[in-house]
C-alpha cells in the first residue's frame, strides 16, 4: 500500500533519512520505534508530502506521490505537536476541515469527539487549550475522515490514563477493519497489545522490520519493551566493541 | 481554492491592524481633501503620502501574517490539497483584504472629492502597489524560516524600492549629467514600481511641465497608448514575478 523505495533526506549537511526501504501493507498495525531524532518524524512527515525526499520515491497504492495531493484524502494524521491556527476555536477549525475535506457529514466518523467530549469545548480558542486538549483535538481530526491509513505520532503524548485507554480501544476497532495504521510512540508498554509489526530506526536507517512474534521469538522476551531494550543493549555492546 | 481564500479573507478581515489601516486611510484622505482647496493639489499630497504608507503597511502586514499562520499552512498542507492553490490562496485572501482596505479608505474620499483622471489614476497605481507588495512579501516570507529575519528583509526590501533607489538614481543623475541619459531614466524608472506610479500620476497633472527636459521625454513616453502598454505589462510583471518565484519555492519546501 505505501513503498518507500531508497529514501533520502538532507537536511544540509545533516542525514535525517539514509537510504530507506519499507514496504507497509493493509491491516498491518505498526509501530515506528527508535531513539530521539532517528528520523521517525522526518519519516512520517515524507510519507505525507510535508517533507520533499533529497533521493528515492515513495509510491501510494502502487502510485508516485511526487506532485501528487490526492491521495492524502487516505490519510489520517496525528501529528505530534498539533499546531492549529490560535485565534480560531475548535468548532471552527473542525468545520473547516469538514468544508476542505467535502465528506458528507454522514460519512464521518464522530466516535473520538463523542469519546472524549469534544463537544462540550467547541467555543474554546486553540489558543488557550492545553496540551493535552489540542492532542484530542488532533486524535479527533485524524478519525473522523474514516481515513484507509492512519499515521500517529505519538499519539498519547499528553493524554490522562483514562484517555490514553479510549484511544487505544478506538486504535484497535479501526485496526480490525483492515486498515494500515502507523504507529511512533516512546511508550512501548502501550504498543504491545496494538501491533503487529516493528519497525526500529537509528541515526536515519532501518535496523529492522520485524513482526512482533518474530521479534519476540529472535530476542527470547515476551514484552515488547524488554525485547527493544535487548536490541539497544547488543547495539550498545557493537559500538563499544568497534571503539 | 475558493474555501481556502474564504477562510484566509475572513481571518485577516477580522484583523484590527487591517481595520486601523482602512480608517487611518479614510481620516488622511479626507483631512488632506478639505484641507486643499484645489482637488489637484490633493491628489499630489495624497500621493506623496500613500507612496510611503501603501508599501510600507503591504509588506510588513502580509509577511507578518505569514509567518503568524505557519500552523495554518502546516495543517493544510497535511490535508489533500495542492501546495500551489494552498499558497496562492494566501496571495489572494492578501491581496484582496488589502485592495479592499485601499478602496474604502482612499477610493471613497477619492470619488467624492476628487472625481477625475488623475485621482482615478491614483486609486488604481495604489491598488497594483498593494498587490505588488504582497507578492514581494510572500516571496521574503517563503525563503527565511525565521521570523524576526523575514520581517528585517521585508523592511528592507520596502526602504530600498521607498528610499534608496531613488537615492541611488539621483546619485546617477548627478555623475551622469553630462550624458543624453533621458530615456535611459524611463528605463531605470521601471526597476521600481513606486516610481512607475509616482510618474503616473505627476503626468496627468500639469505639474509635469515643471520637471524640465525630462519631464518632457517621460510625457513623450507615458503619453503614448504604446507606452502605456509597455508601463501596464511592467506593473504585471511587478506583481506576477514574485508571487510566481515564491509559489516555485513553496512547492518544494520542508515543513
């Protein structure tokens, strides 16, 4: 559904994205783990045409999206820090989105508004919003599109346990209608019952894409977060022995 | 497209700066038309004043407003949109809020006091100056990410086309005064919108024939249809040349 084939990305002298091949697939739900500024965002950003690759192509449905808009109608994106116009109020911005994305109002999907009481906020200003608020605000935007694929960055940044829990049950409700879900998040506690596939970055590269049962099985854990920290540990160890 | 320019004409017609430039317009040009008796001699003084404030607020407003809606122009380039309609909605929700601010505050008083060519003349060359510094805007805004150096750029760039570049012809003038260097002044004229306009108005007033030998060759020149034609092209270029080396750069831009 999404193939990245030998993706670059410079940002000057910096290498935020070296050489990347992936290939993402309806009903996978996958989660995009590394350390700080491996490039997952620069990643995801690539995906969505918001940043333009120095090398390589990245093709939608077997189609380039190089000058191409239409396909982001296919996406759902939660970006990580959600930065909306401030002296708009949320029921603006949600209409204006509506008004830009021309899905008729049956057709959306208004379960996380309703889930986390959106409705009851449409008068406030983005301005004065927190930030848990705004990361709802963007959890709603990306749903209610009942969009094929879902990009979430760092979806729970923010979010209170009893929210966190909302968005994880909606998570999976859209994973089981067999849609590609992307997922980045540094919790990997809350990853475990979610995905299906690993993929895990460093300094710009892919060090891996495994599902979770391989990766479980190749590192003898059981948990997803025990499993990453063997992998960082043994990396930890090459670097030392290659000093 | 057109949501998009409805939603930015909206936000920037809500802004108070906007409502200040519009009444300050409105109070300058109807003081300035009472004051004077003579309908004329309004119009020069009016025009020596909008020659400054008409760039000056075009510039800086719209550079401000840019860099102020990053969030917006984040968020809608994740949305299946064009990046070009995405950034020439911001040329055109500009553009018109700035237009329409020009025509209520100079366009009425003009209409009622000083209904002629001239003031005519003088409404039209500061609504293709509005447009025009919005576009050199949009092109200082597209390149420098950073907010206080895009603001400096953008007054810069309006005290050179106000100030320096006519230090500069003066300076020319002076070293060249020996030189048959008339029609080449029409030429270096073009280099500056403001001046194209300044012109422009001085020629259908008769205080053209005060301007000596000079003044005789640029009345040969904008009096014809021929350059007429030549001086419209000119401003469209002004206006178009910008906008289009901005929407160029925004197309491939990292956000």
């Amino acid at each position: 559904m999404i193939h990245l084939d030998h993706i670059s990305k410079k940002f000057g002298k910096f290498k935020a994205l070296n050489n990347i091949n992936l290939t993402f697939e309806k009903g996978e739900c996958l989660a995009l783990i590394g350390p700080n500024g491996c490039g997952k965002t620069t990643l995801i950003k690539s995906i969505l045409g918001m940043v333009i690759p120095s090398e390589g192509n990245i093709q939608f449905d077997g189609k380039d999206i190089k000058n191409d808009w239409s396909y982001r109608e296919k996406i759902g994106y939660m970006p990580q820090i959600g930065r909306y116009p401030e002296n708009m109020t949320i029921g603006q911005v949600l209409n204006m989105m509506k008004d830009i994305r021309k899905v008729p109002e049956n057709k959306l999907d208004l379960e996380v508004a309703e889930l986390f009481e959106i409705d009851g906020l449409l008068d406030k200003k983005m301005s004065t919003l927190s930030g848990g608020t705004r990361q709802k605000v963007s959890a709603c935007l990306a749903f209610m599109f009942d969009p094929k694929v879902l990009i979430l960055d760092e979806p729970t940044a923010g979010l209170d346990p009893v929210s966190v829990e909302l968005l994880k049950e909606k998570i999976l409700r859209e994973k089981a209608k067999n849609k590609l879900i992307i997922i980045t998040s540094h919790v990997l506690s809350e990853l475990d019952d979610l995905v299906t596939q690993v993929v895990y970055m460093f300094e710009g590269r892919v060090a891996f894409h495994k599902s979770l049962q391989q990766l479980k099985m190749d590192t003898g854990e059981g948990k997803l977060s025990k499993a990453i920290a063997h992998i960082m540990m043994n990396q930890q160890k090459q670097m030392h022995y290659q000093e | 497209m057109n949501k998009m320019i409805k939603y930015i004409l909206a936000d920037i017609l809500k802004n108070k700066i906007v409502i200040a430039y519009t009444l300050v317009l409105l109070v300058l040009s109807f003081s300035i038309f009472t004051f004077e008796d003579n309908a004329t001699k309004g119009v020069l003084s009016l025009l020596n004043l909008l020659l400054f404030i008409v760039p000056l607020v075009s510039v800086i407003f719209s550079t401000i407003y840019l860099y102020n809606s990053s969030e917006f122009i984040e968020l809608l380039v994740s949305q299946p949109l064009k990046r070009k309609s995405i950034w020439m909605s911001m040329f055109f929700g500009l553009a018109s809020a700035l237009c329409l601010a020009f025509l209520i505050g100079v366009g009425i008083p003009v209409l009622l006091f000083a209904a002629f060519t001239p003031g005519f003349i003088l409404v039209g060359c500061g609504l293709i100056l509005s447009i025009i510094f919005v576009s050199i805007a949009l092109w200082a805004g597209v390149r420098i990410r950073d907010k206080a150096k895009g603001i400096g750029l953008a007054i810069m760039l309006w005290l050179y086309f106000a100030l320096l570049f006519d230090a500069l012809v003066l300076f020319m003038l002076f070293q060249f005064a020996d030189y048959p260097i008339e029609k080449g002044m029409v030429a270096v004229s073009m280099l500056n919108p403001i001046d194209i306009s300044r012109i422009l108005v001085l020629l259908q007033v008769d205080i053209s024939a005060m301007m000596g030998y000079t003044g005789a060759i640029f009345r040969n020149f904008f009096g014809t249809g021929m350059g007429m034609g030549i001086t419209a092209l000119v401003l469209l270029l002004w206006t178009l040349i910008p906008v289009w080396f901005s929407v160029r750069y925004f197309k491939t831009k990292d956000l």
